[in-house]
C-alpha cells in the first residue's frame, strides 16, 4: 500500500524579477522524514521554505502539502504547518506570554498549551517579560513555542539552532527535532549535524539541485562542494 508523499514538489520555479532563485526543483518526502537543504547563501533554501509555507508561489511547477496542492488549496494546510525562520514573528512589545495567547486565539488552542511550551523551553519565569528585553537565545525558545503552538505535523526550521547555546537547543529538540515526530524540511550550514538528523538531503546550488540523495549516503565533503 502506497503512502502519499508529505511533501511533493515537481519541477518548481521561482524567479524575483530576472534573478531565478529556484529553478526545476523536484523532490518528495514521506510523513515523518526529514529534509535537510544545504547550499550556500543566495542558493534558494529560505525561498523553498517561503513557498512550502505558501508564503510565496511557484511561477513553474507543483507543490504539494498533506496532500494539498499549494496554488489553489492552500489555506487547506496553513494551520498544519509550523514555521521557524530568522524572523520570530513576535511582537516586540508584546511578553512571550501574550504573544503566544495572541497565536492561540488563531489556531484555537488552550490555555494549557501555552503553559506546558514555556516550561518545556524553560521560559516559564521570563513569560511575562516584553519580548525586546530577552535575549537572542530566548527570542529562539518563544519563536520554537510559537511554531509548535498550534502542534502542526510539518514543520519548516530555517536554521532552527540559530542563536541558541549547545544546552539551549537540547532543550528545544524535543519539540522540533527528529523525535517530535513530524515531517520537517530544515535548512542548515552544519553538514556533519543536519546529515546526523536528516533522511532525505537537497543540496542546492544557485537555485537548482545539485545534490538529492538519502542523507545516509551524502558525506560532509559532498556538502562542501557546493559552497565552491
């Protein structure tokens, strides 16, 4: 019995102006796996993960999600996916607390949610603090808490341990990392780490793949080639 892939790209484009950022991109990740995409800046990972979250559209191509085509059935899964990127859309003047009720009311989830993420993330003491007076690392934890939120089965981690001490993101790897379950698509610079946690490995290059292989036979100096 065949399972439908989590995420199906096919063929996908996108340009900004003259400047194509991604260019025939195909690839398919079962529920539960793990993608991780290497490549140097500019090469197109956030761009993938803009229009995995139907941040963006495709100029060419098909995109899939759970099932659901991007272009026209979008809104079928942007509840059900969970994004963490270098932005932590939350509001600055806002506490951890009152930003995390603010995403709830959204997603319709309870109270008790909110609780059981920032004592996972141990920011129960700081919840009450304005989110401009915390630090990088703990903006980190209360973004990880926002993504999870709403406990969506994809999730998309644009260098999720970014700002994060080696402590701080044992912490959050429960909630984001390979065992919380989910089918994630996460961009990184560590090919030594993200090949570790990866099933899947897209290696792109100027906006096209040159590297699509299961992680297990990809090595870190395969990784390195790209950034040549």
């Amino acid at each position: 019995m065949s399972t439908e892939p989590a995420i199906d790209l096919r063929g996908i484009t996108r340009r900004y102006g003259e400047r194509t950022a991604l260019a025939d991109v195909t690839i398919a990740l079962d529920p539960g796996r793990t993608l991780v995409v290497f490549g140097p800046n500019g090469a197109g990972k956030s761009t993938l993960l803009r229009i995995l979250a139907t941040l963006l559209r495709a100029h060419e191509g098909t995109a899939r999600v759970l099932g659901s085509d991007l272009k026209s059935e979008g809104w079928k899964v942007r509840g059900r996916i969970g994004l963490l990127g270098h932005e932590p859309l939350l509001y600055r003047d806002l506490t951890v607390r009152e930003n995390l009720r603010f995403h709830a009311r959204l997603h319709d989830v309870p109270p008790a949610r909110i609780e059981e993420l920032l004592t996972a993330v141990g920011l129960t003491r700081r919840a009450d603090d304005q989110v401009h007076t915390l630090s990088r690392g703990l903006v980190q934890r209360a973004a990880v808490c926002r993504a999870v939120l709403h406990d969506p089965p994809v999730l998309l981690l644009d260098e999720p341990r970014a700002n994060l001490d080696p402590a701080a993101a044992d912490i959050v790897a429960p909630l984001i990392g390979p065992a919380s379950g989910r089918t994630r698509v996460v961009t990184s610079h560590d090919p030594a780490g993200g090949l570790a946690e990866a099933d899947l490995a897209l290696g792109l290059r100027a906006g096209r793949a040159d590297l699509v292989a299961p992680a297990a036979d990809v090595t870190p100096a395969m990784i390195g080639e790209l950034y040549r």
